[in-house]
C-alpha cells in the first residue's frame, strides 16, 4: 500500500471534504509542516494577521463552502484561535481547528517548553477546546489515520468544529495513503421518522401552523430542500434573526422575518395566534424571540434541532435536519395557505427614507436595500447593522450571514473575506460600525494578498452605537479612539488599482457611490459612511432599548 506523511494524509482528507484553503498563522510548532501545506497541490495557505482572525474567517468560509480549516500553532495561537472557534460551535459551522504540537517525546517527558506555562502540562489547550468542538484528536504514531478521519468525519455530520493536534514528529511519520472515500452518510434513524410522523400528525390536527425557519437548514446544507419541502405542504414560513435567508425569500409561502414586538405585525399576529408553531434547526433564544417576549406559549410549538426535540413540553433527543426533511417529503399533507389572506401581501418592515442634510442610518438602509442585488452575500455586524438590515426582504439567491447567537463584535470582517477566498466570483458585501472594524480592520490586508473584492460599507460614528442605545449612551466606554479610516488601505499597503476609498457625508454623496461602484467588480470597494454618534434608526433603538439589562428579570431568569 502507497505510504504518505500524517499531514500529507490530512491534506488530502481535508480537500476530500471541501478544503481548498486552509487559514492560519505560522508559529515553530506548526513550521516544518506548513512546508507540505505550501507544496501541495490541493490545498492554498492563507495566511492571517493573527488566529482570531484565521478562526472568524474559516467559519465565513465554511458558511460558503461547507466547511472550513485553520492551524495554528501550540498554546497561545489555539488559545488566540478559541473564540472563533467557540462561535462556529455555537452557531453549527464545521471549522477543522489544527494544532502544531510539541513532538511527542517532550510531552511524554513533560519538558519545560516555550509557549507552555512551564509546568509539563501539555494539555490544557485540549481541555479549553473540549469545551467547544464536537470532539477532539490528539494524534500518534499509531493512531493518526484514523483518528483524522473520525474527526472529520463528525465535523461533516454534526456540523461543528473538531480539533487536532498534532506533534511535530507524528506530522512527518509515515501511514498508509487513503484507501476509500470517507463515509459521511448519515443514517435515517428510526426516531428521525418517529419525529417526521408525529409533527405530520399534528400538522394535519393544527388550523393555523406556521414554520419558524432557523439556522441549521443553512448549516446542515438543507435550504433547496426546505424549499422543496414548503412549496410541496405551502406550510406558511417566516424566518428568525438565526436563520435569516434559509429560504427564499421571495416565494409565495414566506411571510416575512419573525421578531416579535419589532418585525411586521402581520407576521407577529399570525404567528402569535397560531396553534402550531414549529421552530425547525433552531432554538428559542433571546435573539429569535425579542428578548423572550413571544406570545405562543409551550403547549403550542414544537422545537426540531440537532440538539434535541419538543414537542409541547416534551423532550427527547434530537434529530438530522436533512433526514427530517427528507422523511417529510413522503407524507401526503398540504396547507390552505390561501385562507390565511398572507398571500396577497408583501411582507415586510417600512425602511424609511428623509432628506437630512447629514448622512443618517436610515437613509443608508433605505439605501442599502435598494442596493442589494440578486444572489448577493451579505454580511451584518453584530449591533446596528445586523438589528437595522434584518428586516428587509432578500432578493432571491441572497445569502444573508451574521452572527446574531454568539455575537462577537469584529467578526464579520475576516469572515466576509473568508466567505469570498471561498467564492471569488460572489458579490460580497459587509456592513460594519467603526467600533467592530477596530477589533479587526487588519484583515483588510487579505484583499491586497489575495486579490479579493468585496463592498465594505464602515459606519464612522464615534463608538459603540448599539452599547449607546442598550446602555450608557454618552459614557466613556463606549468611545473609541477617533481613526482616518482613509489611509489605513494605503498602510496595509493596498493600492488603488487594488481598492477604491470613497467617503460620504450626506445622502447625495452616498447615492452618488451606490451607483458608481455597484456593478463595478474590477477592484474592492471601502466606503465610509461619517454619522453622528448616537445616530439610529427608531427600531434599532427600540430594540436596543429592549435589550437593556436593566430590570429585565428575563435576562436573570427570574418569571
């Protein structure tokens, strides 16, 4: 049997999967075999400014592709990687999490090492990453082979990232080469079909039901089939804000974005009066829910997840999204949608327009939808991008990424560019406030590296907008350091046949770059938007208003 290297086996595993470029950060116990990473044909190194980035950008990549790798080195670059890769758990995207390891010798002798705390522990690393990946392979001689295709194996299925580390000397020892495709079937079990024949049955009892469409049908790959799946039952579906775009939002039986108290009262009224409310791959969280304040109460809804299943209270175990569809597909049920009245209308929330003088957010995301073409990939940063642009109805094709569940500030901006490395074709574009960008504008050096175009649209003004309308509206700490973002391409240096800069400061001058760069693809665009501090739409800071801490009991869970 032909014999390979351990990394070289990984590599070919990896673009098995769907890896082609593999994020990261060089580091001494990652170097030698990086060496086979650049020599291979299969696979691109990326390199990133630092491993948060590399993370934020293998899940936007993953999300894009269906799944996505980093490396890193021992210590302090997983450690740095960590919180990316909690994120991508937390929100069901598959990211491989590589590790350079000290060799296995050292760690049997448990020697003092550099990037280690000096106490001949070697594995707190993997004990912080147990925590958040769906399951973990330190690799061995004798073990290597197989326990990377276990690992990858769960990622594919469970949709979650896994963890490997692997030692110097194990990466360039030798193993037999692949001797047959991975199996990645995942088996329809006979719950999976209890499942299916259950909320069949209490579809065909309901009067009222509706679908609360989340994020797993994206992660889990699902969306054509879920469309399938509506156009085949016309079960009225609305979307959550996890899980905004998993379906078409043009077709006939969605009702519009599901947000309770803020969203379209039509939308609110039906779903809040229905007698079945399914909430399919996703959960009841605070961000699906306006701060818990649904009106449909547990003896109406059922809750269908990879997690687990509820149907009315009742627990168990939970289910394969694809399978489940797949299951559903075979039973004879179909809706009245017609006598809900739903179909001669538009869903959707007012964006409204003024003529301000000085440039304003809602004449940006009036603007923005406007702006906002066909089978874009469109990326909100957590805060007043992600609150004020989710309600708007996405053209059909658009993909439509935030991270409304783990909601780490910064992250869209490697993940929009790892979303693009994955399709440099696509029409990317981010929406991101200045305090966001600060955390991790250096990715920005990636379009130079890579010869990327995205939109980047960077909201200047002067700190954290959505902290301001949740709490502390003019205190200190929700400033931010007064930045030119105009020179920062320049420094990283981007060149201007590379990227254009353009600035606006009232709605003419905005408009003005919305036309001129919407149908140019020939380089990246940066756009800077200056607005005053403070400045919002009513509905963001309605809901941020909501959001506060401040006497919400909910948040404490206290009735």
């Amino acid at each position: 049997m032909k014999k390979v290297t351990v990394i070289d086996y990984l590599i070919e595993r990896l673009h098995e999967i769907g890896v082609d470029d593999i994020f990261g950060v060089p580091g001494d116990y990652n170097l030698s075999f990086l060496d086979d990473v650049e020599k291979s044909s299969s696979v691109n190194w990326i390199g990133d400014c630092n491993e948060l980035n590399a993370a934020y950008a293998a899940d936007g990549y993953a999300r894009k592709k269906g799944v996505g790798a980093l490396i890193t080195t021992f210590d302090v670059g997983e450690l740095s990687a960590i919180n990316g890769i909690a994120g991508s758990y937390a929100e069901h995207i598959p990211v491989i999490a590589i590790t350079g390891a000290p060799t296995t010798k050292v760690q049997e002798n448990k020697k003092l090492m550099h990037h280690t705390d000096a106490t001949g522990n070697f594995k707190r690393s993997y004990r912080a990453y147990k925590q958040f990946t769906e399951t973990q392979a330190l690799l061995g001689f004798e073990n290597a082979g197989a326990e990377i295709d276990r690992a990858l194996t769960t990622a594919i299925i469970k949709r979650r990232p896994v963890y490997i580390s692997l030692p110097l000397d194990v990466a360039h020892s030798m193993i037999d080469a692949p001797s047959a495709p991975l199996n990645l079937t995942v088996q329809n079990t006979d719950h999976n079909k209890r499942v299916a024949q259950r909320l069949v049955d209490e579809l065909k009892k309901a009067k009222r039901p509706v679908i609360l469409a989340g994020n797993e049908i994206m992660t889990f790959r699902a969306k054509a089939e879920f469309e399938n799946l509506i156009n085949q039952t016309h079960i009225p579906v609305a979307t959550m804000l996890l899980g905004k775009s998993s379906i078409n939002e043009e077709n006939p039986y969605f009702i519009g974005t599901y947000y309770p108290n803020y969203g379209d009262k039509r939308v609110l009224n039906y779903v809040d009066q229905s007698d079945l409310v399914i909430v399919f791959g996703s959960k009841l969280i605070d961000v699906n829910t306006g701060s818990f304040t649904q009106c449909f109460t547990q003896k109406e809804t059922v809750v269908l997840n990879c997690d687990n299943t509820d149907f009315f209270g009742e627990k168990s175990r939970g289910v394969n999204i694809n399978n489940l569809i797949k299951n559903l597909e075979n039973f004879d049920y179909q809706f009245d949608f017609e006598s809900t009245g739903l179909n001669n209308v538009t869903p959707d929330v007012k964006y409204e327009d003024n003529d301000d003088q000085e440039l304003n957010l809602s004449q940006y995301m009036y603007a923005f939808k406007n702006f906002m073409k066909p089978d874009d990939t469109i990326y909100t940063e957590t805060g007043t991008s992600q609150y004020g642009l989710s309600f708007m109805n996405l053209k059909k094709g658009v993909d439509f990424e935030a991270q409304p569940l783990w909601g780490s500030i910064g992250y869209t901006l490697p993940a929009v560019l790892g979303s693009q490395i994955a399709d440099p074709e696509g029409r990317h574009i981010l929406s991101i406030g200045d305090g966001s960008a600060q955390m991790t504008i250096q990715e920005l050096s990636l379009i130079q590296r890579h010869h990327l175009k995205p939109i980047i649209f960077l909201v200047d003004n002067d700190g954290y907008t959505i902290e301001r309308v949740i709490h502390g509206a003019h205190a200190k700490y929700n400033d931010i350091a007064v930045w030119d973002y105009t020179k920062i391409p320049a420094a990283m240096g981007i060149t201007e046949d590379t990227m254009d800069v353009s600035v606006a400061t009232n709605k003419q001058e905005m408009l003005a770059i919305m036309d001129k760069i919407a149908d140019d693809r020939s380089k990246a665009h940066f756009v800077i938007l200056k607005t005053k501090a403070l400045d919002a739409p009513e509905l963001v800071k309605k809901i941020g208003k909501s959001m506060s801490l401040i006497d919400k009991s909910h948040f404490y869970g206290e009735e």
